[in-house]
C-alpha cells in the first residue's frame, strides 16, 4: 500500500443557521474552503424527506409539513486531483432534530479519504474534522387552524369562538380587538372558546394562535400561528312586539327604544304579546311572553230616564263581568258643577236635578286600575211631564211708594201665574199674571213673603217611553219594536231610520209596532215617542234593527236553517229557540246553524249569541216565527210553516 501526502480543507462550514418562513425553510452557512457545492436533507421519523441542493451559502427546504420534527444532514462536497488519482471526501453532519436551539453546538464527525494513484489500487486514509455549528432558528410549529366559527350570544353579550383541532397543537390563545380599541381574550387546551363583555355594534378581528412545546419537552419562545377571523356584534338591537289580534298574528310595533307605544288594540281584551330582539348578528335566546289587559270599553248601550213627575233620572248601560266599577257623570248644558254617581252594576240615579234644564250623561268603567274612555253621551230634559216651579229673580219695593216690583224666571209651558204676598201682620194679597214681572201696591210697614207659581200649561207633555225592544223577522221583511207604558201618553209613534236616512213610521195606541216594509241586510234604528192631547214626549233611547239574520224552513224535517252575518272576534255561535212547547238550540262554526226537532204548531223565538273561547256576547235581536198548524185535513197531520 501507498501513501500519499493530504492536506484536508478547513472545517465544514461554520455558523450553521436556519430561518423558517411558513412551510419552508432556509439553511444558511459560512462558506468552506475548496467545497463546490452543498447538499441539505430534512427528514422527519416517519421518513418524508426534503432535499435542496446549493453552490452558494444557502439553501432553501421547501414543502416543509407543519407539526413535524426533522433531522437534518449537510454534506459538503469537494474534489481535488492528487497525481491521477481521485479524491473523494463524504463529510456527514451527526443527525439533530429540529428543534429549539440557542446555544452552539460541537459535532466531531471522520472525514473518510480513498485515493486510486493506479487502477486496481487502493489506499484509505482517515482522520477527525471538527465542525463548530452556531443554529439558530425557529421550528416549523404546529399545523394552522381551520373553520373558525362564531356564535354570538346576544343577551349575555358573548361569543363563542370554535376551530378544528390543530395537529402538534398543545394549547391555544383566542384574541379578539375591535376597531375602538376594545379587546378580550381567553387560553384554552380544546377547540372552543367563550369570550364575554362584548360591546355591542363593534366589528372584531378574531385571532387564534397555536402554541406547541420541542419534542425534548422544552418550551419554545411561544411559537405560533394566527388565522384571522371577522365578527361582527351587530348594531342596536331591534324589539319586535306581536301579539294574535282578531285570530291573526301582527307585528304591534318594533323600535330600538327600550318602549314602545301600541296603538290599534280592542279594548277589554287579554293579549298575549311576545317580545323579541334581533340585529344583523343574531337574535335573543328566547322571546319574552307576558299578558296585557287593555282598558276597559266604554259602557255601552247608555240610555238615561226621568222619572215622571220628579227631577230624578237613572242612567242605565250594559254591565260586563270584567268592570269593578262605574262612575257616572251628569252637568247642565249650560254649564255648572259636574254631578257623579258610582255603581257596581248597571244602573246610577241622580236626585235633585235643577227643573227645566238640559242635561248631559256619560258613563266611564274603571277595572285594574284603568279607566275607560267616556261612553256615547245621552242627554234629558228636566221638567217635561210638569212646569217647573218659577224662580223669583228679584223683588224690591219702590222708594215713597207703596208699590213693590217682582220679577222672575220665564217657564216653558206655562199659562198664568199666580203670585202670593203675605205680610208679617196677616196681610195676604194675590196676583194673576201671563208676564214673568209684577208691578202691585202693598200695605206698607210689613215684611212680605212673595210666592209665584205656574198654573195650568199649554199642554200637560207624556212621560218618555221605557224599555224599548226590537223584533225582526226577516224572511218577510218585517220588524217590530215593544216599550212599556208612559204616564199621560194616548198614542205612541215608533219610527224607524236606515243608514241612507229613509224612516218607516208606526202610528199606534198599543205598547208595540210593526213594520212589513224593512230591507233585508240594512240597519235601522229606531225610536218610540209618547203622544198626549196636544204634546209629544221627547224620544225614548235609540235601539238597532239588525236585518241581517235569515230563517229557512223545512217542513218535512221539522227543521229551520237560521243564518246570520259575522261578528267580529267569535269563534262559534249559539242558537236558541224557544218555544212554547220545548226549547230546541244548535251551536255552530259558521254563519248558518239548523234547529231540529220543531213541535209543529208551536211559536218560537230564536236568538244568536257569538262567542270565543272564554266569553259569550249578549243575544241578538229575537227572530220570531211559527212552525205552522197542524193540517187536520190529512191523517199524517204535517206541518205547514208560517214565518210571522
């Protein structure tokens, strides 16, 4: 064997280093005296490897995968002609993972020489190279993060941030900044985070890093990945307030205000409203449901009456079972001190009324502590079955006369009056007069005490008829209306007034009349007067002739088909006949209902009641017919029905 003289190059390159920048890699070192290139190998324990080849200082791996330690092998690669042989020197670096690296580290590898000076002979020489390594660099970290989601939860003012799961990931930071600067975060090890006391109408930028650990368990400087994120908080809440109003459900009012003011409610009535809020992120949990009670209705169907002979009127109205109370109220036309009356039920009486004045009555329902509006105001004047009493304005005796002057109040329906003056002696003179004044010489030296009263009057005027009720047949097209009897009254005219303004009179000297000419499916209302000698009382209070219900008969089923139109807010309806020999009802769901079992020869009355789920209005108008007469001239003895 021959030996040849070698002079080996200086160390492998020196201040080895590694910058990482994404999923790539650059390796840099000092340059090696003699190299003509470089070879760089990353391999990770499962066997993936990345190459990169070099004839300058620095090399770049690239397709580097995330969360993976490598092991790294540099080979400097020189050539040199010794005496026709070939030289050829393999330089391994000892295997290092990828790690985290701050302090140099000394590799002592062989540096293996093989000279072929002829062919076929070989000479082997060998010696030890130092290479001094200086690494810094930063590890290529844990896998990024994936479909970042948010949930908002509007009512707690918090966000719940979630991801995949992060491969080498041992624990991650959620961050989240608005543009005003506000910021929040949270550390956790899973894949969710809640971050709580977010501001409302922000836009945050959310931020999720990953943080890992070197496989010697050696914490690195807080390697990390980001992926960014855009939540948005939304703007001012918005309020919707619904509620089902007459079977349908409606949006009452909606505002970003925390109150809202809704318009368009019946009132009596229990609503169920539900309140919900909502932006352009997210709506609340849950909506709010609560029960609102609207304030009472008006009485309905006030009607006032004097009674005869008296300055006392009763008001009157329609109780309902939801009003604690009614508080009514009367003032004079012509102004003055506003009289009220309480009740727990339907009717109030007012006492001492001034005679001979106009009066206006209201009624208002107060429950739970809210009234209602006032009801449709009725008026009555005082002092029309009798003259009012006169009342004496002045009297005063004239200076060095024995004459006095009286005067007083002019009063409607007065003939004559009669004027008495007594003196404190016993001195009694009387006066007739047509005036409302009297000129009259007294006695002088007493005191006198001057009465006037009304005699006689032109006419002596009925009391106002009472309890006034309508009929309506309307197969042939006829109503009716009853009252009960009124003091000084020879005959009564009811009239009858369409929409369209068209009347129908009834002249009569009974308590009821009849009319044959109504129009089907139009209202009327009607009013009934007293008639005297030669005075007419003022009306009596208005009721409506509704023709809008139909009856049908069947004779061969003993059947009738009533119908009639909607009303507002019912579910179903009852229907009620009565008869003289039995009483037949049918409930139904529609606007027609059939009433069986009919006792031929019987006269019935039937009215209709609507109703919803927990109330019951109050009848309508009668309908009345007869279910015919028994037919005496056959042995089936059927039914022929009349309707009256």
């Amino acid at each position: 064997m021959k030996y040849v003289s070698l002079h080996p190059e200086p160390c492998a390159p020196m201040n080895l280093s590694v910058h990482y920048n994404a999923s790539s890699a650059r390796v840099m070192w000092e340059a090696a005296k003699g190299a003509i290139s470089y070879s760089v190998q990353a391999v990770t324990d499962q066997g993936s490897t990345v190459t990169c080849n070099s004839t300058n200082t620095s090399c770049r791996l690239n397709g580097l995968q995330c969360s993976q330690l490598y092991n790294l092998t540099v080979t400097n690669i020189a050539s040199r002609e010794v005496k026709l042989a070939k030289l050829r020197r393999d330089v391994q670096l000892a295997p290092f993972k990828w790690g985290c690296f701050s302090n140099p580290e000394t590799i002592r590898i062989r540096l293996n020489v093989h000279v072929e000076p002829y062919p076929g002979q070989h000479i082997k020489a060998s010696f030890n190279l130092c290479i001094g390594l200086n690494i810094h660099f930063n590890p290529v970290g844990p896998c990024q993060t994936s479909s970042i989601e948010a949930i908002m939860d509007c009512e707690a003012h918090s966000a719940t941030i979630s991801w995949q799961p992060s491969v080498g990931t041992e624990s991650y930071v959620t961050e989240l900044t608005a543009s005003s600067g506000h910021s929040t975060s949270c550390t956790t090890n899973y894949t969710h985070c809640e971050l709580s006391s977010l501001k409302c109408g922000e836009e945050y930028n959310v931020s999720l890093y990953n943080l890992t650990v070197s496989a010697q368990n050696l914490a690195c400087n807080n390697t990390e990945t980001s992926q960014q994120y855009r939540l948005m908080t939304g703007s001012p809440p918005n309020f919707s307030l619904t509620a089902v109003v007459d079977g349908n459900l409606q949006t009452l009012c909606a505002t970003q205000q925390n109150i809202c003011n809704v318009t368009g409610l019946s009132c009596g009535e229990t609503y169920n409203l539900s309140l919900t809020g909502s932006n352009t992120q997210c709506s609340l949990t849950a909506p709010m449901h609560f029960n609102l009670t609207t304030r009472p209705c008006p009485p309905k169907h006030v009607a006032v009456n004097l009674q005869c002979g008296s300055r006392t009127a009763v008001l009157s109205w329609e109780e309902r079972s939801d009003v604690e109370l009614y508080v009514a109220s009367a003032i004079k036309a012509s102004g003055g001190e506003v009289q009220h009356c309480n009740s727990t039920n339907s009717t109030c009486q007012f006492s001492s009324l001034d005679c001979g004045e106009m009066y206006n009555f209201t009624a208002t329902a107060h429950s739970q502590g809210c009234s209602s509006t006032a009801s449709s105001t009725v008026f009555i004047q005082t002092g029309t079955a009798e003259p009012c009493p006169p009342v004496i304005m002045s009297a005063q005796g004239l200076c060095q006369s024995e004459e006095v002057q009286i005067f007083w109040r002019q009063v409607r329906g007065v003939v004559n009056y009669l004027i008495t003056a007594t003196g404190s002696l016993g001195y009694v003179e009387t006066f007739n007069t047509t005036q409302n004044q009297l000129l009259a010489a007294l006695p002088c030296g007493q005191d006198y005490n001057v009465t006037v009263k009304g005699q006689g009057s032109e006419c002596d005027t009925p009391c106002i008829p009472r309890h006034v009720t309508t009929y309506v047949q309307c197969e042939s097209n006829m109503g009716s209306v009853s009252w009960g009897p009124s003091d000084g009254a020879e005959t009564y005219v009811a009239i009858a007034t369409g929409l369209d303004g068209h009347t129908h009179k009834c002249l009569t000297n009974t308590t009821s009349c009849t009319w044959n000419d109504l129009h089907c499916g139009e209202e009327y209302t009607v009013l009934v007067r007293a008639k005297g000698d030669n005075c007419t009382s003022l009306p009596s209070n208005s009721t409506v002739i509704h023709m809008g219900m139909l009856l049908l008969m069947d004779c061969e089923n003993n059947t009738a088909v009533m119908s009639w139109s909607a009303s507002r807010g019912a579910v179903k309806y009852s229907v009620t006949a009565i008869g003289r020999h039995n009483n037949v009802s049918c409930l139904s769901s529609d606007l027609s209902c059939s009433l069986g079992n009919l006792t031929c020869g019987s006269r019935y009355t039937a009215q209709v009641a609507a109703m919803d789920d927990n109330c019951s209005s109050i009848p309508s108008q009668a309908v009345m017919f007869n279910s015919g007469n028994r037919n005496t001239n056959t042995s089936l003895h059927s039914c022929s029905f009349i309707v009256l």
